[in-house]
C-alpha cells in the first residue's frame, strides 16, 4: 500500500521542522554561559591529567635512576612490543598490558601512597621533595601549578611522617620512653607509638606499677618510689652515654620529674603533656587543688571517686573516676571508640603518690632540658592551671595543641606527633 499526503500534511511537517530548527538555534543561542563552564571543566580536567602525567614520570625516572641510569627496560609499559630482527614480518605484535581494561580488582593507589612506595630512601628515610625530584626538576622544569604539586605533596608525606632532610641518627637520642597518666596505662599512646616508629625513631611506652597489664594492687602501692619503679628500672638499664626522651602525661609528669631527679645524665630532654610539672616541696594534690581543675572539684570535693581498701576509717587508697564523667572530664574531643577503649582499661589510681612531694635539685632535676605541651579544650587540668605551672616553673619552650582535650594522643595524635618530633630535633 502506498501512503498519501495532503498539502496540509506537508505544510504542517514543513513548520514542525521549522520549529524544532529554531529551538535549536535558540538554545545554541543561550548557550554561552554552558559552553563557557564546559571549557572550564576541561581545563581543569587538562590540569588533572598533566598532574597525573607528571606524578607518573617522576616516578618512572626515579625508578630509572635506582636501576642504575641509562634507558629504562619498560618491558611491559609501551604501547606496543617491536619484533626482534629474527622475527618474522608478518608476526603480529603482541598487545601490550597496558591496554587491558582495568578490573574492579585493581588497587586504586592515592598519591601519597605513591609517592610512599616509589620515592627514594637514603639510609632508610624519605628523601625531601628537592633531593628526591632534583634530577627531574632540573630538565622538565614544572611551569604549571599542577606539577608543582608533586613537590607540595611529597614535602606534606615528609612533614608528617617528621622525617625531613635530619637524619635520626644524628639526634642526640632517637629514644622515646612515654609516661602514662593517672589510671591510664601503655595501651593509650598506640597511636604515638605507631606514627613515631613509622617514622623511625625507637618508643617504649611502660605500664606503672599497677597500671595497665601491670598485675600489683594499685591500694597496695605506698609511696611514690614504688609506683614509677618500673621507670626507673628503663632507665637504670640504659648504657653508659645513652639518653631517652621522657614525656609524661597527667600524673606521669610528677613520675617523670622523680625519674629526672634520680638519672639527669640519662634523660636528654623531659616533655610534660598536660602534665603536673611540680616544683621542689609540691604535691600532685597540690596541683589538682589549683583554681578551675575539674578533678579537684569531681573527685576530691565530691569524694565520690575514693576507694578505701583498708577501711572507711582509714585513709585513702586510691582514686576511681566514675565511668559515667570519663567523656566529660577526659574524652570531650575524643573519638567515640577511644572513649570505649578508656572506659574498659581504665584502672584506679593510687593515692598514696598523689600526696607524696617532690624533693628536686637544681643540679639534677635543673639540669635536664623541659617542654611543655599545653592541651587548649582541658576539661580535667584547664589552660589557667598549665599556665601556672609554666609560670611558676618556665621550661624551655612551650607548645600549644588546638582542639585537644586532655588525652591529646586520642583526640589530636597527628598534630602532638608532630611537636615531638620537633621537640627531639631542637638541638
């Protein structure tokens, strides 16, 4: 069957089409502004691609210059594979590896973890971004923003990790020996413990008596001398001439100022975490008691946390915080998982040390270089009462961690990182 049309037919297809051509012309028309942001996401995408490219050769040069200069053998990395001369003419090449389509299996690598991977070490650390990248700098000079961006990255892998162009080696001491706080135990630094020996240096984190997996009766503890001997006896261990930094948190800086006292020649430098830097003839209680500490007026005003093993007639044996103001004294900018963790590994503390003062000499515990790091959001030892600490007992430099409550190694572990390794690079 054929099919007929009329002249309307015609007519009326004639001005659809005439329709559709002017909405046409009418979008291309207003479609300036389109247009324009789509040149802008190209650029942008030409400036992901040129930061790729030149991350990627950066790489391979420095792959190049580890396999002893030259020209590389990219067996697998060219587009296409050449015959030999033996081959045949009519061999088909091989395909390459390269134009396989990625699978979902792939490992999608950022990069840091790139440059973590393939960047030169020197004697086991990261080289700088200008050691690592000079020969590449030196004949393609970066001209765009994104290639500077390989510099910038591998300088912010180094910052972090504390490593930068000093050697460990060459530091007085690369020793970290950390001092927990009241009730707390060895298993609060995991994350100190795992950025500073990423980053190379040696850490021993010690449980006092009756903290942590320490198996003693913390009610049994009596005296000062008894609760840091496990301390002590790291430090008494030590070789003639070898050093350590202490660094004590909370009731670990009275520990750590017994510790300066009995060993000065061990002990390199001493850096106080929100911590009770005493004076000579000063208590831990003394300092608690200070205006505006909040376990002052939780525990001691309270008595609510006391524990009397030996009779409610008799003194004291130890102090237990009640579980339920743990985030509120301690934890307030903490993450919820390391609050738990504190919650169920918490242990008492004991009193007795609590009251003990501190007899220090200015030959000893004077001579021992000290830091102090303020924690600025400390609900249990607040900035006004490390500030008087400072002030009546100036220590060498101070630091300052914004946003840290007063487990900083929880709720700011990257940035208290960061001041230690400083603070062990001050010559």
């Amino acid at each position: 069957m054929g099919l007929c049309f009329s002249r309307g037919d015609r007519s009326t297809a004639k001005r659809r089409q005439s329709r559709r051509i002017t909405n046409h012309s009418a979008a291309g028309d207003g479609g300036v502004g389109s247009n324009r942001w789509s040149r802008i996401r190209s650029s942008r995408k030409e400036e992901n691609i040129i930061h790729e490219r030149a991350l990627a050769a950066a790489i391979l040069f420095q792959q190049q210059l580890q396999n002893g200069g030259g020209t590389a053998a990219f067996d697998r990395s060219t587009s296409l594979r050449y015959p030999t001369g033996n081959s045949k003419r009519n061999q088909a090449l091989p395909r390459s590896s390269s134009s396989r389509a990625r699978s979902l299996t792939d490992p999608l690598l950022q990069p840091h973890q790139l440059v973590n991977q393939f960047c030169p070490r020197r004697d086991g650390f990261l080289l700088s971004a200008q050691q690592a990248f000079r020969p590449f700098n030196q004949s393609i000079r970066p001209r765009r923003a994104a290639e500077a961006k390989i510099i910038r990255l591998a300088n912010e892998v180094n910052e972090l990790k504390g490593i930068g162009d000093i050697k460990i080696e060459n530091l007085e001491t690369n020793h970290f020996v950390l001092v927990h706080g009241g009730g707390f135990g060895a298993w609060c630094w995991y994350k100190t413990i795992a950025l500073l020996e990423e980053a190379g240096y040696k850490v021993t984190a010690v449980d006092l008596t009756g903290s942590g997996i320490h198996s003693f009766d913390t009610n049994s503890i009596t005296s000062l001398s008894q609760y840091v001997k496990p301390l002590t006896d790291i430090l008494e261990k030590l070789t003639d001439g070898e050093k350590v930094i202490l660094v004590g948190h909370d009731f670990g800086g009275a520990c750590i100022s017994y510790a300066m006292e009995l060993f000065p020649s061990k002990v390199s430098k001493a850096v106080f975490l929100a911590a009770a830097m005493l004076s000579s003839g000063q208590s831990a209680l003394d300092m608690f008691s200070e205006k505006g500490s909040y376990v002052f007026d939780s525990v001691f005003l309270l008595g609510s946390g006391f524990l009397y093993a030996n009779g409610n007639n008799q003194s004291p044996t130890g102090i237990d915080f009640d579980k339920s103001l743990l985030r509120d004294l301690l934890f307030n900018q903490s993450p919820s998982k390391d609050v738990a963790l504190a919650s169920v590994s918490m242990r008492p503390i004991p009193f007795s040390p609590v009251l003990e003062k501190l007899s220090l000499s200015e030959p000893n515990h004077g001579s021992v270089r000290r830091f102090y790091i303020e924690t600025l959001e400390d609900n249990a030892i607040p900035v006004v009462v490390q500030e008087s600490m400072v002030n009546k007992s100036p220590p060498e430099r101070v630091f300052h961690l914004k946003g840290a409550d007063h487990a900083p190694f929880f709720s700011k572990p990257q940035a208290l990182h960061k001041h230690l390794v400083e603070i062990s690079r001050i010559p």
